[in-house]
C-alpha cells in the first residue's frame, strides 16, 4: 500500500476501501474485454468513492468549503453529492488530472450522455462487484463482459425503479443517460 492509498483507506474507511478494492478487481477485469488502460482503469475504480467521506452533513460542508457549484438537480439527489465531491478531492487531493479518470468518478453513480467506456465500466463495476447481491445482479454480470451498454442500460432502468419505488429523485443524468443508450442501440 503506497502513501496515497493509505491517506485514502484512512479518509474513507475500511469497509468503503474494501468496497474499492472490489470496484477495482471487477473494473480490471471488464476492462480487458472492452481494451481499456489498466491504469485509467486502476485509479478511477480506486477513487471513485473518495468523496465519501463522512455522513451528508459532512459532505455538503466541504462542498461548500470548497465552493463546488451544485445544480437544483444535484441538490434534489443527495446520494449522488459524494461523486461530484470526489472529482474535486481526486483533483486537489490526490493529484488526478486526466480528465476521463475525473469524469468516471464523478458520474459513477448517475451515468450521463456519451460516456466513455472507461465511464461505463467504473459505473458498471460500482452496480456489480462482489459485495453487491440483489435480484438481477448476476444478469448485469453476465451482461457487463459481452455488452457494456446493455448491461449499463439494465442497471439504469434498475436504479430508476428502485428510486421510484421508494419516492426518491430520479437524477436527470440518469435518465439522459438512458435515453442516449436506448436511442444507440
């Protein structure tokens, strides 16, 4: 474990780092099918979580420390605020400055419009590593490692019903997103 690891396992936690962890063995893995830069791959999949640090209260005081703009509609999904606080960490922090690395932490958990592969592959491996296990899961596997926007489009529609059913917002990213798969396909 290098220095920069050891800073993030300590932001963020043991069960957070392990979740990484599994993000990145899951990513590594999808990655080789679809011949995306292990590395990217490496470093998005590692810190794509860390702007996770600490309860909502926590997170929307450091985005307002650090005067990240939100949008009403990043302020209608909370759960999604640690991602656009991880792009800035990632940034500041951590020193990351490719910009494809920056955009798959910081859309990993709503998608968007035109994503690239290494995008989809963080969000996709975030929806299906290990420790994930719900109804559907194994489908979205199976998917992941033959067709990565079907298995994003499954995964999307899944979040969308999940959202809805328990009276949640529905990030427009989100269902933009799928609208640009469906229409693709």
């Amino acid at each position: 474990m290098n220095l920069k690891d050891n800073e993030l396992l300590k932001s963020i936690g043991i069960f957070r780092y392990e979740h990484s962890l599994r993000v990145l063995t899951t990513a590594k893995k999808i990655g080789l099918f679809y011949n995306i830069d292990q590395k990217k791959i490496e470093i998005s999949a590692l810190y794509h979580d860390c702007g996770k640090i600490g309860n909502l209260d926590k997170i929307l005081r450091l985005i307002n420390d650090y005067k990240i703009k939100l949008t009403e509609e990043d302020k209608k999904s909370p759960a999604v605020l640690h991602s656009i606080l991880g792009r800035y960490i990632a940034k500041i922090k951590y020193n990351i400055k490719d910009k494809e690395i920056l955009d798959a932490i910081r859309y990993h958990t709503t998608g968007r419009t035109n994503m690239s592969n290494l995008e989809k592959i963080i969000f996709i491996s975030d929806y299906i590593e290990p420790g994930r296990e719900f109804k559907g899961v194994e489908k979205v596997r199976y998917l992941a490692e033959k067709n990565i926007d079907e298995s994003v489009i499954i995964a999307m529609k899944n979040t969308i019903a999940f959202l809805e059913k328990n009276n949640k917002h529905v990030h427009k990213d989100t269902l933009d997103g799928l609208n640009y798969l469906l229409k693709k396909e």
